[in-house]
C-alpha cells in the first residue's frame, strides 16, 4: 500500500465530498450520490486504491448525496458500513424514515449498516487512528473523525468553509440549532490544524469557519425564519439538480406532493401550500440560487445531472424491503 495518506476529493453536485484514508486498511468516508458510483470507483482506483481492497465504508451521515454509493460497493464487493447507531438502527429496519429520502424525494439505494458507531469510537486503518465524534444537528446520527497526529477533522455537513450545513427541523427536531452549537463547542475544545466537509474547498483554517459557523447559528435563534429559508433553498436547488430542471408547468404539482415543501410552507410561513409557491421562485430567483432558461428552473450551483435511467428508478427506504439484496 506504501505511505499512508489521506486523499480529499471535492465533488460537484449531487455527490458529496469523500475522504480517502490510503493505509493498511483502506477506509472511505462518504461515496457520493448513487447516479455517480462509477465516478467514485474511478476516483478511488486513479490513488492506487481497488474497490475489493477497502476497508470500510465510514458514512458522516445518511443523506443521499453521501451515502448514495454504498449499495454498489457492499453489493458488488462485500465492504462493510459503518454509521452512527442511530442511522444505523433506522437503516437496517428499513423504516421508511430512513435517509430522510422520502421526506426530501431523493432516491437511495438499499444498504445495511454493519458496524454501529458511537461516541469515541476508534476506527484503526493501519498506521492511523480515527476517533469518532458525535456531532449531531444537520443530522442527529451526524459524525465527524478526528485524526489526532496530523489534527485532521472530518466535518461532514456540520460545517462549510463559508457556509454552514441545513437544519431539518420537521425530522431532525426544532433543538437542531442549540444541537449545532453544541457540537460546535465540542470541536472547539480540540486542536484542528485542517478539515475537511462534505460540501466546498477544504478548510485551512477550521477554527475561523467554526467561529463563523457558531455566530451564524446564534443569530439564527433571533431569527428562526431564516433557519428554514436556507433549509428550503438547499432542499429544492438538489431538487433542480437530481431531475436536471424543472419545466414550469411542472413545478406546481411537484412541489404541492412533497412532505418538505408541505411542512415548510405551513408550518414555519404558515402559508397555504398553493400561496407559498411563488413565494419560493421569487426567493430562488432573487437570492441567485436558481434561474429561468427557456421555461426550465435551472439551479445555477455547477452540477452533474444523474442520468435519466437511473433516476427513474426511484428508489426510496420504503422499497428497500422488497430488494433482494436485502434479503
């Protein structure tokens, strides 16, 4: 295997970033949106790295766009997967909460989680250790990974370079901000000399992103409106970006079947579903994160589109009992 290393790949839409821990153990955390696995096969074989060689699958948390992978490399060459235990309990009763995929209309394809991970737990990859930490508030199973020799962390969506990752709280729990904070606090607590998130460049300088990242959140309890604004900017721009567009005339009906635009709408605008629509182009437009070309809803953040074949699959946790691959 030669020298250890620990290889970043920053990704564009749909997939999250992924992490490469090139040791003894081979270990790969996150792997992508699922219409992107031959990408991510390629990526880890360009380092030197062979598919039936890893280790195991580390998953920061169990949305689409970082665990859409796992189906093809536990399928097709037995790597184990390891995830929070909360996830994990979700995951392998296939209860139709899982990944949060039917809420947000995002395909997943089916996976079990082999190894169930906790608070300080140590991933060992040869020459490396991992310790997890439970970061929860994206996500409430979120994890990060702590290499303490080289002080590495691995965020996840916890936080960005200059963003910060959505809250959820229709699924997450309205607490997700004060939980945010609180992971936050932890991270503080040790020394990070560079990090790497699931979304974005790495970070040189992770203290002044967490800095930035705790005084965003602490104006947000001021202000909850805005927490679900940037939920339902990020969640609809993935929308745009899965289904390449959105046609006009289409945009109406899709939106008024989905449980995320229901919840938000009423819940946190307390608007009638139908009065919220245009409310939400006019705000995709004005804020930039999506534009109009030739009647379609285009989102202007740089994307690969998932082939349409794959899509149409549409695969969601609440199938995934009827998948053989789980039986």
């Amino acid at each position: 295997m030669g020298q250890s290393s620990i290889i970043f790949f920053e990704r564009k839409f749909p997939s999250a970033n992924m992490i490469l821990i090139k040791d003894q153990f081979p270990i790969l955390i996150d792997t992508g949106f699922g219409s992107d696995v031959k990408e991510t096969e390629e990526l880890i074989k360009e380092v030197g790295v062979s598919p039936e060689d890893l280790h195991l699958i580390v998953n920061t948390h169990y949305h689409s766009d970082h665990v859409g992978g796992n189906y093809h490399f536990q399928k097709n060459y037995g790597v184990k997967i390891a995830a929070h235990k909360w996830d994990a309990d979700l995951i392998n009763s296939c209860d139709p909460e899982s990944c949060s995929a039917e809420w947000l209309d995002q395909p997943v394809e089916p996976y079990r989680v082999d190894t169930k991970l906790s608070e300080n737990d140590e991933i060992h990859t040869g020459s490396r250790i991992l310790r997890v930490l439970h970061t929860p508030g994206h996500t409430l199973g979120h994890i990060s990974l702590y290499e303490p020799e080289e002080e590495i962390l691995i965020c996840g969506d916890l936080f960005h370079k200059n963003d910060i990752g959505w809250l959820n709280i229709f699924r997450e729990g309205v607490s997700s901000i004060q939980l945010s904070l609180e992971s936050l606090n932890q991270l503080s607590t040790i020394s990070i000399h560079h990090a790497y998130s699931g979304h974005g460049s790495e970070i040189e300088n992770p203290m002044t992103s967490i800095d930035a990242a705790r005084e965003r959140f602490k104006k947000w309890l001021k202000t909850p409106e805005k927490i679900s604004w940037h939920a339902c900017k990020r969640i609809f721009s993935f929308t745009l970006i899965i289904k390449n567009g959105l046609a006009k005339e289409e945009i109406r009906n899709y939106l008024l079947k989905c449980g995320w635009f229901q919840d938000f709408a009423r819940y946190s605008f307390q608007r009638q579903p139908e009065e919220f629509i245009q409310i939400l182009l006019d705000e995709m437009i004005r804020s930039g994160a999506a534009s109009w070309h030739n009647n379609y809803l285009i989102a202007t953040t740089p994307y690969q589109a998932p082939q349409k074949n794959w899509m149409d699959k549409n695969i969601k946790p609440i199938d995934w009992k009827h998948q053989d691959f789980l039986n």
